[in-house]
C-alpha cells in the first residue's frame, strides 16, 4: 500500500492580508450585532515606526458592534494562537524617514528638476516603473491638507511623462493630454484615480493613486507555479471585467490590457491603470490603424495590422489575462510578426493530468480568444458566462499581498506534531 501524498501546507491562511472579514452565520448572530473576525498577529515588543523583528503572538481576534447603538463600544475577544509559532511583521518606515538619494529616471531633465518638485508640494522617494510613455515615481504629498498619518503613511506616484518640453511652464488646453483627458473622467474602484494634472517647468505628468502591493505581473511572478487557483482568478477576473465595462460605457477603448498595468491594492483589489494608449471609441466610429498594446497581449488584428475595432482588441487582452492567471504563460506566446498571428490555432490548454480546469473556464477563455472579432465574448457575455456566475465552494486558502505581511519564522512543537499525524 503506497502512503499518502505529503501536502503543503500554506505559509498564510486567512482572508484578504487579515483583513476583518464576516465570519459568522446569520443563525448565531443577532440582527442588530456584526460580528467581525480577524486572523492577526500582535506585537509583544518593539517600536511600530520602524522595521520590528521581535517575536509576536499569533492571535486569532473576533469583534462584536451593535449596528443600532453607534454610540455602544464594541466587544472585542482575543484567543491566542496555542501552536506556539512564531512571527515578525515588518512595519512601514514614515515617509518623511526615507534616505535620501538622488533618483534617475534616465530623462537628463527630469532628474535635474526632480529635487524641486517638493516646491510644488511632492517628495520624490524611488523610482518603480519605466516605460515607452514616461517614469513612475512614489512621492511624498506634502500638501497642508495631508497631514499626520495620511502623509506619512500613504505616498501618491507620479508619472512624468517623456514628451517634449513645453514652451511655456503654465498648463494650458493644448498641453492637456488624451490621458489625463480620458483618466480625469473616469472614476471606478477598479481603475487607479487620477487625483491631479502636474506642471513644473514646462514639462506635465499625473499625480496617480499609489497601489502598495505592486501589480497583477508581479503577484503571478511571486507564485512558485506562476498562476493562481480558479476561486482567486474568478474574484480578480470580475474586477477587471468590471472596470473595462466602466470604460467601455464610457465611450473609451483601453488598448492596453496587461499584467504590468493592473496594479493590486492592500486591499487586494485590482485597478486598471495606464491610459497612454486609450481612445474615445463609440460604435460607428473609424476603426483604429495605429499600432498599441503589450506584445503578448496584442489582439491578431493589431499584429496583422489591419483596421480595428479596439474594444474587440480590449476583449482579447482580457482572455490574454485570464490565460495567464490560470494557466502561467501567454496563449500563443509572443505574437511578433504578421505571420505568427496568421498561424494562430484554436486556443489549447494543459493536459488534464498536468493542471485541471473547469470546462466553464476553458468555454470562455475559448470565447475571449477567438481569432475573427465578430465571433469574441462581448461584456455581456463574459458577465453572464457559466464561469463567472459560477459559485466557488473550494476554499481559498493563503493570500497574494507583496506588503506587510506577518512572515513565520519559528514552528512551534505542537504544530511540527500536527504536521507529523497529519502528513502535511
């Protein structure tokens, strides 16, 4: 008799990054009481405005609020955790405590103006992304209405943009890009919020939302398979389908659908970012012509360069996104040339025996990935698709944070014995 495969055991288990989550059924608690449980870890020693690597107890926290009293204080019963772990947390430095350094953009002339943006108001702290349209900094807002733990403790980014300088250094109409055009008018909890237009010295930029957590490129690319499990790809695939629906109704096309421009927020939701390449599009409009989009996620017309419809290229991007995230690799690769995208073949998944997906999953990825246009997933579809009105009853087990995550760094006897009966 052939003895059990050993399981692995997840490093995390809990909710989203131990965020308070409902926890109770509704046949044990009141109507007028929330109860709130929250898998955390507390602190024992060691100062919180910087990096602690003292031990800390795991606790387990649930917190009762009566809904109807706000004046009522909530009562809060902690249960230590008795496998006798331990834990270290690291915490996030202030802002205004970064070493300073002189930050490179590779633009000779921002990084000659970089040191006086905090004139207008902006710290500059370390640069995190550069790209054909411009660089990503993360920056202090030094702004009077930013004050205490808002400017400490949430930097905003700043994206400068590498087109020519500006005759004049006031923003005028026609300085005013597509992008800020187009971002300025949308606003979704799934699409990274413009909070400003930036001009300093002739040269513009964006003054974005800062995700934390990097984006959806970077959480894949932190899986040791490289792709995540069904439950975890239906959740995030729904946050960016919400926000490309947002987009489209709103008359606008993105172009630019892709790992590296969906970032992920503490909160482990997902926003749209990088509208460089968007455009206002409405059906009867002239196709696009214009060559747009991330190799790999490029929709085949676009490869082939013929006249298209950019909301249909948008809807390819999406199956290229969710391929990815199940999957841990591009449908068709790297699409180059025109004659790699002629040669496409209907879209193939992994052997059964190498990775299960759910016939529902494979349906639509299938629908997304279609070659002629006409024949993809429209929003509506993909809304109302087997898979995403799907109810997941597997367990989701471990959470994607790349931040501020509790890290174990001793198992205690009682665990290592538990893992040993159990065969984990």
């Amino acid at each position: 008799m052939t003895r059990p495969r050993k399981r692995k055991m997840e490093a995390l288990i809990g909710g989203d990054n131990c965020k308070a989550h409902e926890s109770c059924s509704s046949a044990k608690q009141s109507k007028s009481t929330s109860p709130r449980s929250v898998h955390s870890v507390c602190v024992q020693s060691g100062a919180a405005s910087g990096d602690s690597t003292s031990d800390i107890c795991h606790q387990h926290v649930t917190i009762l609020k009566n809904l109807d009293d706000d004046d009522e204080r909530s009562v809060v019963h902690i249960q230590s955790c008795d496998l006798g772990d331990v834990w270290t947390q690291q915490y996030p430095i202030p802002l205004s405590s970064y070493p300073n350094h002189d930050i490179e953009t590779g633009n000779s002339y921002y990084d000659a103006i970089i040191p006086e943006l905090q004139t207008i108001g902006y710290k500059p702290l370390q640069v995190i992304a550069k790209g054909r349209s411009g660089t990503v900094i993360i920056a202090q807002d030094l702004s009077p209405e930013k004050v205490g733990t808002e400017s400490e403790y949430r930097p905003v980014a700043l994206k400068l943009n590498s087109g020519k300088k500006r005759k004049y250094h006031r923003l005028n109409r026609a300085d005013v890009t597509d992008e800020m055009l187009i971002h300025q008018t949308l606003v979704h909890p799934n699409i990274v919020r413009m909070l400003c237009p930036l001009s300093y010295q002739g040269r513009g930029g964006l003054v974005l939302e800062f995700c934390e957590s990097g984006n959806l490129e970077m959480l894949l690319k932190s899986q040791d398979a490289r792709f995540l499990t069904e439950p975890i790809c239906q959740k995030y695939f729904i946050q960016i389908l919400n926000a490309l629906e947002y987009i489209h109704l709103s008359g606008y096309a993105h172009r630019d659908v892709c790992p590296s421009n969906i970032l992920v927020s503490n909160e482990n939701t997902l926003k749209l970012a990088d509208f460089g390449h968007a455009v206002k599009f409405t059906a009867g409009d002239k196709l696009c012509e214009d060559s747009s989009g991330t190799l790999g996620y490029q929709s085949p017309e676009i490869v082939c360069k013929t006249p298209y419809n950019p909301k249909m290229a948008d809807m390819w991007s999406l199956g290229a996104v969710l391929y990815m995230m199940a999957v841990g690799r591009l449908p068709f690769g790297r699409l180059k040339t025109e004659e790699m995208a002629k040669n496409i073949k209907r879209m193939s998944c992994p052997d059964a025996h190498v990775m299960i997906l759910s016939s529902e999953i494979k349906e639509l990825m299938d629908g997304l990935l279609a070659y002629i246009p006409e024949s993809r997933y429209s929003l509506n579809r993909c809304r109302n698709s087997d898979w995403t009105t799907m109810r997941q009853k597997r367990v989701q087990i471990g959470n994607f944070y790349l931040v501020r995550q509790p890290q174990k760094i001793f198992e205690g006897e009682r665990e290592k014995d538990i893992k040993r009966n159990f065969e984990i």
